[in-house]
C-alpha cells in the first residue's frame, strides 16, 4: 500500500489508512519509507559478538575446541552482558525486533535485552556434563533463569528452555527439558544436526538417527524449536512436520563452518515445517544483520538445487517475519503489519541508492531480499517505541558499549 | 598498521607513516577509521540497475527472454547515462574505486563514470547478428567506443572490446575482437561458460567444449577477461591458466540465476588464473555492493567443498583488491595501499557495530569479509580524490540522479 499512515495506540496497531494526526499523537515522518515488520531472528547466540571475527576459516573441530571453548569458560555474566547489548544495538540498527538467544551468564543477558527494548526469548544453553552433581548445577542455572525473567515482569522478555542438543545432552536432561517447557507454558530451544560429522558419530554411538531417538524418547512436540537440522533424512523431516517441531534455519553458519549439506528446506515445507530465520552467533557468520540472512538463504538454495524459483523472496522474507514469530508462537502478535498486533516494525529509507527503482508494489519483496541491507533501516520500533529513530539509537549509547566490550574483551583475551 | 598516515600527491601515495601535516594538505581525519584499497569490481552492467527487482526468481530464460531482452531493446542513451550513474553512486557509497563494465550505449555510460570520479574499464556488449551489415553494426558500435574514450582523454576511463560471448558470437567477430585488443593495447571482455545448459548447446552445436574451441581458433591469451567460467572441465581450467585467461568470478549472480554448479575457483588458483570478483549487473545479484559478493563467495565455497578453511578472508579480500587489479592490468598502480600506487582508497569506520571488536592485526581481514557491509565505508577516494567524504558524496547528488532514473524507468516500462 502507498501513502498509508500506521496509527499505534499501548504498543499496538490501531488504524491503518489515510489517517490525520490528532493532538496526543507522536508523529514519525515515513515520507519516501517503506513499513515492513520488523525481524524476528530464531536463532542466535548474542553473547557471541565479543569473539567476532577471533577466528576464522577453521575446521569446526579446531574452531570449537581450541578457540571458542576456551574463551567461553572465562566469560563472566558482566562480559556476556555487553556482548548482548552490542548485539541488541547492532539488531536495532538493522531492523530485527524479535530474537531467540541461548547461551550462559542469560540472567546478564536478559538485563541488557531487556534494556534495548528488543523483544527476546532467552535461554539457557544445558551441556549436561553426565554426572548428577553436574546435571543439578544445569537444571539450577536453567531455574534461576527462568526465576530472574518472571522478576522482571517484562512483557518483552520470555524464557525458553535450552538443552544444548542431543549429542550434548542426555535422555534425562531432555526429558526434565520437555517436562518444565510443558509444566511453564514455555518452548524448548535446541541444535539439531547442525554438520554430518556429528550425526554420523551420533548414529554410531545410538544406532539410531537423531530425530527417531528424539521421537522414540517422547521428546518432540510442537514446543520444540530446533536450530539447524542440517543433515536430517527425508523422513526426519516427515517426522518433525508430524510432530509440529519448527526450525531456526540458519544459512550463513551452516556456510561458514561447512558442516557437510544444506538443509533440506523445499522438504521442511512439503512436511509443513514452520521455518524461521537465525543468524547464529556472531562468532560463526559474523554479522546479525538479517537482510545478510535473508539474501544468502535465498541465495544458497537456489545454488544448491540448480533451481532460481526456489526459496523466492517472498517465502524468504516470511521466514524472517511471520514463519519466524509462528516458530515463537508469536504469530497473532507479531510478523505482519496488521491492525490489532504489537507494533514491532522497521522502517527504510527508500532514498538510498540500493533501494532505487522501485518497479511496482509486488516487486518491493525482491528489493528486500535481493537489494536490501540493515543500514537502509532508518527507524526500528517494538510494542510503539522507537529503539531507533532516523538512525539514532534512543535507548543505548553506542560509545559506552564500545568501550564497555573493548574492556570485556581485553580481560577475556588476556586473563 | 595502526596510527599511521598517508599523504598523497598528484593522486599517488607519496608516504606512509607517521606525519604530520605541511600547510598545503588537505587533511581528512582518519581516527577510528580502517584504510583499505578500493574495491575492484571486475564484472558489471552498470545501467542495469534500471532493472533492479524488476524480474526475480525467474528460470534464466523466462528471465532474458520475457523479461530482460523486451526491456533491453528499448534503451535509448539518456536512459544508460542515469542507470549508470545511480550504480556509480551505490559503487561509491560501498567502496568500489574500479569496475569493468560492458553494455550498451557505452558513450553514455562513459560519460556517467568519468563524471562520477570512478575508475572504468568499459566495452560495448557485441551480440553477432550473424550477418555481414549485422556484424559491421556492431563492428562500428566497438570503434565508435574506442574513439570516443580517446577523445574523453581521461587517465581513469579505459576501453575494453567486448564480444558477449561464445555462443552469441561467431568466429569471425572473436577473432575481429582479439586484433582490435591486440592492435590498440586493451583487454578483452567476454562471458564464458555462465551456465550448465549453455555449455551443452555450445559441445552439442559445436562438437567440442568452450574453452577448446576458443583456443583453437586462437581467441585466448593473456589479454581476455572471461567472466563467469562456472561449467568448465578441469583440463579446460588448465589451459586457462596456461594461455593467462583472468577470470572475472561472480558468486551472487551464479547462485541467483542457478545455472548449475559453482565455479572451480581451488582449481583456477591451483593453475595459476588470476581471479577476480565481480557482482555482475544489478538485475541479476541485485546489489553492486563488492563486500556482499565477498562474504557469498566465501561461504559458497566452503558449503560447496564442505570445507570452512577454502576461499579464506585473506584470498577472497585479495580477489576484491590486488587480484581484481591483476585482472585489468592494473596491479601497478591500484589494488593495495603502496608508496607509489594511485591513491584508490576507502576508509571504513570502526566505530560501527558491526565492526566491533578488532581482536588483532591479523583479523581485520576477517571482519572485512565476514562481517563488514557496504556501509561502513565513510570515505572513497580515486586518484587522491575523496567521491565521497564522511558519507556525502562529493561529486554526484543523489537528488537529482533519483530524479532521472525515476523518469527513465517510467519511460522504459509505459514505451
């Protein structure tokens, strides 16, 4: 629709149309923009932003093992906190509103998303280390989280539960994982066949392939949202349709660090998969902008079956709105510019050159997908608030949260 | 290097190091801020940005023939002269100093680069109508080029003969075109092997594989510039590298319009081919943003090889800079920052988000390629002169170039 005016009341769409501004309205100039929902990433790891570009180009092996690793163990809650708000502000500049985070320290996390306005679905990342001693420690971190999201009362921030994966995580834990999401009203945040080295080992260990153990175990339902599902058997895919499982697709990683295939997302769809888009963490793409996503995951398929109809950009773009927010089930609040949903949109700058021309209504999703990038995001908002205004961030200061990351990442580095 | 300055005189870099300003330089203040060599984009439409988003997610015919080709045979010069003016300004909003462009009404488009400050490297597109007052058209068309870049005398714009390619081209106007390059000392443009189905009608009409033919009638040598070279053999790679055929690769655009496979780049390394990136025209990538195609060709590699240490940040940053240089002839005067060289540069500011942190020296690469955008870039600068100085461009007004290609693209649509 062209020149239409978006009137927000408590967070929420109210009106859209030809609209005049009454006097307790707080009027954003959209003149030469375009309103589109604003992003919701299904998978990532803010945290992540502090080991951004430390190491690169490596097997998955070394990069996990000797790099990433060790690093994590000497995170504390202050550092993962201003890697989060690094993450949330570089979103916000980039127009996503909505994301799903698992990692450690996420109390620290919940605070500094809290405070960018972002809405965020938090968990904590269960390595189950098979001992009961170890298990408990997890199952506490994994309660204190979700103790510190009720006490905040925050309608923006959700808890989600989080065991790493399957190869990281025993039956028990997975089991107790599904309990607690059904007991809290909560979904389960999980990787599943991320890279083919670690389905074939998982399979020579179970005798099993992941997602039968899953299902034989009574771990899926539809609460389940699985990150990756990389390398997965056709009739894996059938099964996780069957049993509403949805996916947190992410492309760029899944490139990245070559893990062997690409998802099998044509597949996912037949089965009727809900797919949503992730970035990952910054550690493995290294960027959380989801116009990158977007373009890539569009990009990739097309590549990959020999085929330039597949994955076309208004699927893509689905993906990283309304497919993402039904995998949160989120779909009757958020993912659409509709009257009646919470107000979470991105506004761009139609003036940018890379935006230029604009050939007709029904080709604007191809400029977004094809064309676009985060920094044509010249406005960001969530439940009403502007958390970016003409391209100034109004809750987060750019230059503490510089110098707050370079003094984490100097301790971190040296300690 | 860190806290270091370049002063730059008669558009070379005259010194690096630590200095200090003498009364007559003009000072642009570079704290927080990254030097790199501009980009150097070897294979692009310019004026296709008209057709940017028009047609997406189409099979490559339905898209050349419905779409493209129609579009094609209506552009007159004023509307080649706008759409290649806007690709200069996206050019250098996002770093690029260099690209190598053919199309048509190359006049025009010459005029568009010269003006907009950018380096270019232009041929006119020669389709072989395959009959003799066909030929002699498109014979005058190359000529009428030539002339009217020698009369434009600028060091920056450079002729190029452009023969489409192989299978839009008879023997007779390849081997026209390769005693035009040869006798007035300029390269040769040429599309080879973009996709699967192309190559099978070329073996079976010809009864022989491209690359084969071309070297049989004696077409390659160290002066042609093939872009794509996507479906080839690897004994036809060899012979490439051994007649010193450079190699324009165009990852996005590849996996765009998926004609198959993806492009033997270990291969082309391994025999000695000078490779650099291009994005191809707007129409089919759709962004002439070269830090986008960098990052696309670093992950398509390594999911394709299923290898995450191929097309490391080091090589492909080199592709985007010193080997693009390679590519025009160039790697004397431009692709690195070097005592001597033009001064083609960009500046990207540090203090971005995404940018955030710089772990070391040795990763700055890998924040160029994995994590930078196009946007980041605060400065460009050809021949020591700033197009574009702390994002506002100094030479072109967008304004006014919206403008036009607003009434061009009209013009080309309602015609």
């Amino acid at each position: 629709m062209r020149n239409v005016s978006v009137r927000i009341s408590d967070g929420r769409i109210e009106e859209i149309g030809a609209l005049h501004p009454i006097p307790k309205d707080d009027v954003i100039d959209c003149q030469h923009r375009l309103l589109i929902p604003g992003l919701v990433n299904t998978h990532t790891h803010l945290a992540m932003t502090l080991f951004r570009g430390y190491a690169d180009d490596l097997e998955l092996r070394d990069w996990l093992e000797k790099k990433i690793w060790p690093l994590e163990k000497k995170l504390s809650g202050k550092m993962c906190h201003d890697g989060a708000l690094l993450a949330s502000l570089e979103m916000t500049r980039t127009g996503t509103t909505c994301l799903a985070d698992m990692y450690f320290h996420m109390e620290d996390v919940a605070k500094a998303v809290d405070r960018s306005g972002l809405r965020g679905f938090l968990s904590y990342g269960i390595i189950d280390p098979r001992d009961e001693s170890g298990r408990e420690h997890e199952r506490n971190n994994t309660l204190a989280l979700l103790k510190h999201i009720a006490s905040m009362n925050s309608p923006r921030i959700k808890f989600m539960v989080g065991p790493h994966a399957p190869y990281t995580c025993g039956e028990e834990i997975l089991l107790w994982s599904r309990e607690l999401a059904e007991k809290e009203d909560a979904l389960i945040h999980i990787h599943i066949a991320e890279t083919r080295g670690e389905q074939v080992s998982f399979e020579k260990d179970k005798k099993q392939r992941v997602v039968d153990y899953l299902d034989k175990i009574g771990f899926l339902y539809d609460g389940v949202l699985a990150a990756h599902s990389v390398w997965l058997t056709k009739s894996e895919v059938t099964l996780l349709g069957k049993r509403g499982v949805r996916v947190a697709h992410c492309p760029v990683s899944n490139m990245k660090l070559a893990g062997g295939g690409v998802a099998p997302l044509p597949e996912m769809w037949e089965s009727g998969v809900s797919v949503g888009l992730g970035t990952d963490g910054p550690a493995s793409n290294n960027s959380l902008d989801m116009f990158d996503t977007m373009k890539i995951c569009a990009l990739i398929h097309k590549s990959y079956r020999w085929d330039p109809t597949i994955a076309n950009a208004q699927r893509v773009f689905d993906m990283a709105t309304i497919d993402g927010a039904k995998c949160l089930d989120m779909e009757k609040e958020i993912g659409s510019v509709e009257v009646g949903k919470r107000a979470d949109l991105a506004l761009l700058n139609l003036k940018d050159p890379n935006l230029i021309p604009i050939h007709a209504k029904e080709t604007v999703v191809s400029d977004l997908v094809y064309s676009a990038n985060g920094s044509n995001v010249d406005t960001t908002i969530v439940d009403g608030k502007a958390l970016m205004l003409h391209r100034k961030p109004t809750l987060l200061d750019p230059e503490t949260i510089a110098e707050s990351v370079s003094r984490s990442v100097s301790q971190l580095i040296s300690s």
